[in-house]
C-alpha cells in the first residue's frame, strides 16, 4: 500500500512539473491577479525566476499562487512592494514567511502602521536582502528582462508623505517588444513631475494608478503612455467605486480598452519576444 501511494505521488509530482514547464515555456508570463481591492502582479521569466509586486490585502494572494506554482516552488527571486498601504502590503507578509524571497525592493519612506512594523520585524529574522527603489535603479535580468525604476527621484528618497500614495515606486519592466508599466498608486501630483521631466513613459499595458481613482490616470498621463490595454485592480462592489466614472470617461475618450478584475479576474500574458497573448484568463 505504501509503494503504491509513494507511485501515485511520484507520478503526480512529475505530471505538475511537466505542465509547470510546458505552460511556461520559453515565454514571459505575466499575472495581473484579481486579490479584490488591493494590488498584486506576478512576472515569471523564460527561466523561471518569479518578480512579484504587491500582494493585496489579506491572503487571497496566496490561494493565487498555488493555482499558478507546483507546490514544491517556494523562492520568489525579486519581490516590489510600492508602497505600505494595506492593500498592497498585507498580503506580503504570509509570502515572506513562506517563500524564499532572495530580494525586496522598495521606498523605505516613515510610515505608521503595524503592517509595515511587522514587515521590517520580518526583514530582521530572514535572508532576503533589502535594495532602495529610485530612479537611478535599473537592472539587466535574466533572458533579456529589463527593469527600470521611473520613481521615486533620489530627492524624494527617505522623506516622510503626507500621502504615502506618492511614494510608489513606478516601473517599467521590458521584455523584447513589450513594455509593462506599474506605478502602484501614485496621484496627478507624480505624474505631473514625470510629465514635466519629459519622462519616456510608453508602454504597451499599463496597470492603472490608485484601482482607477479619478485622483490619478490624468488624460496627458495615459496619452503619453499610449498603452494597448489597461488593468484596473479592484474589489467586486467596493466601497471607493472604483473605477471612477471620471477615469472612464477618460479611457473612453482615449478608445483604451481596459481590463477590470473585479469584472473579469485575473489576466494572464504570455509574451515572447514579439508580441503577447491571452490565455485562460478570469478563470481564477
């Protein structure tokens, strides 16, 4: 009874790595996951290696990435958190403590808040190292993957915010033809900085600032970005209403078609070097 439960286990463990591989390819993989009112985006490379950004509020995070990793995955090579709001955050702190996670980047602005404290509790017992997110930070990854870091500006660096929405760390992650750009939730006062340093924002999908807040995602904003498509980030019937009809009305205007979680959950991507496709998505 025993071999015959070892074989069954054996021949399920190699079955979920043979769909591991056959899903991912040699293609970019990409995760706009629907966590409900909060943030949390998964990049997985041609080689395998995992960038996670955010991880919304409570756990659901986790459930997400169990139905997209083996079971026996557990490392997150790079890990972004923008800023230390509660929907983007909470969720980071199971992922820490279950998952080897090699690198967090982040802005470590001053920030009150008990999520936060426990984060950096958690920082002290484990491995991961801590990099600092500013502009100047852009990095060569693996198969081609290049990760350039728009904001915060180094001035901005260690200060304390009035709103910790415009500290987010705002990102371009490229992969051959295809530009993703992340600006966690930062309002009309970054993008009018960005704006005015003529900052190359074009990308080819956007995740839109703040779940669509009419605080952010400004008609000059998004025209420079120029995006194919835009991800809106939101809980089912939340109680902000997001998305504002206001940041609609200026999709509309633009023509941008706009995928919205909490309609549709979440998008998957798989992108090689030219183009990208949509598979299985609002499944899970």
């Amino acid at each position: 009874m025993f071999k015959f439960l070892l074989l069954i286990i054996t021949i399920w463990f190699s079955l979920d790595f043979l769909a591991y591989r056959s899903l991912h390819g040699q293609e970019l993989q990409v995760y706009f996951l629907d966590v409900g009112q909060g943030d949390a985006t998964l990049f997985i490379t041609p080689s395998k290696q995992k960038i996670l950004i955010d991880g919304g509020p409570g756990n659901s995070v986790l459930t997400k990435l169990g139905e997209i990793l083996p079971f026996h995955d557990r490392q997150i090579d790079l890990l972004i958190l923008t800023h230390p709001h509660a929907d983007h955050l909470d969720g980071l702190l199971e992922v820490l403590k279950r998952y080897q996670v090699r690198i967090l980047l982040l802005n470590p602005v001053y920030y009150s808040n008990g999520s936060y404290l426990e984060l950096w509790q958690t920082l002290e017992k484990s491995s991961t190292q801590v990099w600092r997110a500013e502009s100047k930070t852009d990095f060569e990854l693996v198969d081609q993957i290049k990760l350039d870091v728009l904001f915060p500006y180094s001035v901005q660096l260690g200060l304390s915010y009035k709103n910790v929405n415009n500290a987010s760390v705002i990102f371009k992650l490229t992969y051959g033809n295809t530009t993703f750009l992340l600006a966690g939730d930062a309002e009309r006062e970054v993008e009018d900085l960005l704006l005015a340093n003529n900052t190359e924002l074009s990308a080819n999908y956007f995740k839109l600032s703040h779940h669509g807040s009419r605080t952010a995602n400004q008609l000059a904003f998004l025209r420079s970005i120029n995006p194919r498509l835009v991800v809106i980030s939101t809980g089912r019937d939340n109680k902000f209403g997001h998305p504002h009809a206001e940041t609609s009305q200026t999709l509309a205007a633009l023509n941008l078609p706009a995928w919205i979680t909490s309609n549709t959950g979440s998008l998957h991507l798989s992108c090689n070097l030219e183009t990208c496709e949509t598979l299985d998505s609002g499944l899970f």
